[in-house]
C-alpha cells in the first residue's frame, strides 16, 4: 500500500470519528429538550389540583358569606318580629326567619361538602406533588448525565480535530486535496477498500487496468465510477 493512501486512511477514521462526535454533539439538546418535556404533565397536574384547590376555597368562602349575611337577616327579622304588634306581621316575619334558617342549613351543609372534597383535593395535590418531585429527580439525573456527556463529546471532538490538523499537515497536499474533495460528496468515504474485484465504495466491478494498478502497490488507483482512491487491503 501507498504510503500516501496510509496516511489517507488514518486521516480518513479520524474525520469519520469527527463526523460521529459531531453528530453526537448535536444530538444532545433534543435529549435534553426531551428530558424536560417529561416534566410538562406532571407539572400541569400540579397546577391543576392547586388550581381545583383554591376554587373550593373560594367556594368555600362563599358559603360563609351566604351563611353570616342569612344569620344576620335572621337576627335583623327577628328583633322586628319582637318589636311588632300585628299578628299578622309576626307570622309572615317567623316564616321568613324559618326560611333563612333553612337557607342557613342547607349552605352550612354545602360548606361540610367542601370541606371534603377540599381534603381531597389536597390529598390530589400531595400525590400530584409526590409524582412531580420524583420525576424532577430522574429529569434532575438525565440532565447532568447529558451536560457530563456534552463535556466528554467536546473534549473528545476537539482533540480529535487537533489530531487531524497534525496529520493533515503531514498528508501529501496534492492527495490531500483530492481526498477532502471526495470525502464531500462520497458520504464520508474517499479512501475505499477493493473487495472481489469491485469497489468497496459503489460496489461497481472495476476494470482489469484498474484492479492492476491498485494491486501494484506502486500507482495511485481511482474507481472509473464513484473516483474513490482505492488499496488492497492487507
């Protein structure tokens, strides 16, 4: 094998490696987006029972504004019903006193309902809460896994780079053109293995002339079809 073409294919799966850490770098902040979509339900059910929780209070206050305004009534019509002197008027006033003190139950007995379904509801917040607080963790974990791994990606992508600037520099410029030019275009494979007479690149049949000159170790082989550099391998 050429040296030159050596000197390709090192330079060749050190850009394959670039390409993989690249990918692999721009991966990462859909993981991390994806990480922290997770959390988006468990945080709405959270909001959701807060949200039930303090429309029962506000319910709840309500009813006692209800309950103080009807027994305020009541002792209003009451001391009118001590002060009048008319029969008639003494009934109609107890029947309006019986009325609100009937409102008066009923309301007292709607308030006891909420109050339940209030202890439910923070029952409802609280395993809202607990699933929210686990999930946050796990998320928490995911988050420093990733941001661990983004830094372990990047140092490894630059001192890849590093190493293929070095051999770069080393690479004779005329193959090194014709490499960087193929590997554009060639889904990251400019150097290309001959495997049963075809190119290991498009897996075209290579003409005699070309399998010659690629077995002679001695001339620079291109395949007639996809002009991938071409060596025999060992």
């Amino acid at each position: 094998m050429l040296p030159q073409i050596e000197d390709l294919l090192v330079l060749q799966d050190r850009d394959r490696r670039i390409a993989n850490l690249a990918a692999q770098l721009e991966k990462l902040p859909s993981d991390e987006a994806r990480a922290k979509t997770r959390l988006k339900s468990d945080t709405q059910a959270v909001e959701v029972a807060r949200q039930a929780i303090l429309a029962n209070e506000v319910e709840i206050k309500k009813v006692e504004l209800d309950v103080s305004t009807r027994k305020t009534s009541i002792t209003r019509l009451k001391t009118q019903q001590f002060e009048t002197r008319k029969n008639d008027e003494y009934t109609a006033l107890g029947h309006e006193i019986e009325r609100y003190g009937r409102d008066v139950d009923n309301l007292e007995t709607r308030e006891l309902e909420l109050m339940e379904v209030g202890d439910s509801l923070r029952t409802t917040l609280k395993s809202a809460e607990d699933a929210l607080a686990k999930t946050q963790r796990v998320v928490d974990e995911e988050l420093q896994s990733i941001a661990e791994r983004f830094q372990r990606v990047q140092a490894d992508l630059d001192e890849t780079r590093a190493e293929r600037q070095k051999l770069a520099e080393k690479t004779d410029a005329e193959f090194l053109h014709l490499y960087e030019r193929l590997l554009k275009t060639k889904n990251g494979v400019a150097v290309a293995p001959v495997k049963n007479g075809q190119c290991g690149g498009c897996h075209v049949r290579l003409i005699p002339a070309t399998l010659i000159k690629a077995q002679s170790d001695k001339e620079f082989a291109q395949c007639e079809n996809c002009a991938r550099i071409l060596y025999i391998e060992p």
